[in-house]
C-alpha cells in the first residue's frame, strides 16, 4: 500500500450477529448429550448453550429444569469476487433484514437441533435478543485474496 489511507481503506470489518435466545429449560440439550451444535450452511452457523458463568448474586443454571440460554451465531455475506466484498455485501444485507427473518431462523433451527430431545420452540422459547454488529470483526488476510506483503508491511 503506498499510503495509510488506501491501508484503512482495504481492511474491511466482518460483520456479525450474535443472538441469545432463552429457554424455558435444557432438557432437550441434556436428553441429546450436547452443549453445542455446528450447522454449516444454516443460518445460525452455531447453537450452544451460553457459557456456566456465576457471579455476585447470580448464579448459572444448574439444573436441566432451569431456564437456560442458548447462543446463536450468523456471519451475513454475500456476493463478490473478495473476502472483502463478499462481507461489504454481508453488512449491507445485515442492514436491510428485519427482525422477523432472524425470529423464524431461530425459531426453525432450534426446532431442528435440539428438536430430537423434545424442545418444541413455540412453548419452549421465553425471549430473543439479536445483536447486530455491521462491523464486527477486524479483517483476517486470507491467502485466497490477498496478497503476501513483506512482514511489517501490511496495511492492517
């Protein structure tokens, strides 16, 4: 890059939706024996019960009987020749999907993975939060599109 404002130009962040879903209970997760499910080519590319985090007062879900929540992850892309352009087309997507599209996704995907344990989404699911982060993460180099610069050189 001959110039900083061309390297800020080319690092393009990723954009990102993390969305939480609570349940009623985990027993669904426990009768199948998983905390987490990988669903390459879903919409969710991840469903995994949150992290057992407890602190002052609060204290995580011991019991399969307990509420519980779920964590579900989208990476939005969409056409182009790059990395780069693949992912300004993603947050542009992002931008224009309303809430009622993720709404359905989760709705229909938990109903697929934890369905074989019984969870029924419509009587099973309290709430739903989906954050959207148009510029999530910072760029990685992909050997793909990018080309090798000499170490220290690269834009980002």
């Amino acid at each position: 890059m001959s110039n900083e404002k061309e390297g800020l130009a080319y690092n393009v962040k990723m954009p990102l939706v993390y969305t939480n879903a609570q349940l009623r209970n985990w027993k669904a997760f426990e009768k199948l024996n998983v905390h987490s499910v990988h669903c390459p080519g879903s919409f969710f590319t991840a469903v995994e019960m949150d992290f057992p985090v407890s602190m002052g007062g609060y204290q995580f879900t011991q019991k399969s009987d307990d509420p519980c929540v779920i964590h579900l992850q989208y990476v939005p892309v969409g056409e182009g020749a790059t990395a780069r352009d693949k992912q300004r087309a993603g947050r542009g997507k992002l931008m224009v999907t309303p809430f009622a599209v993720f709404e359905r996704n989760i709705r229909g995907q938990s109903g697929r993975v934890p369905g074989d344990g019984g969870f029924e989404p419509a009587g099973d699911s309290e709430a739903i939060t989906v954050n959207r982060w148009p510029h999530g993460y910072a760029y990685e180099y992909n050997s793909l599109y990018d080309p090798v610069w000499p170490a220290g050189q690269a834009p980002a």
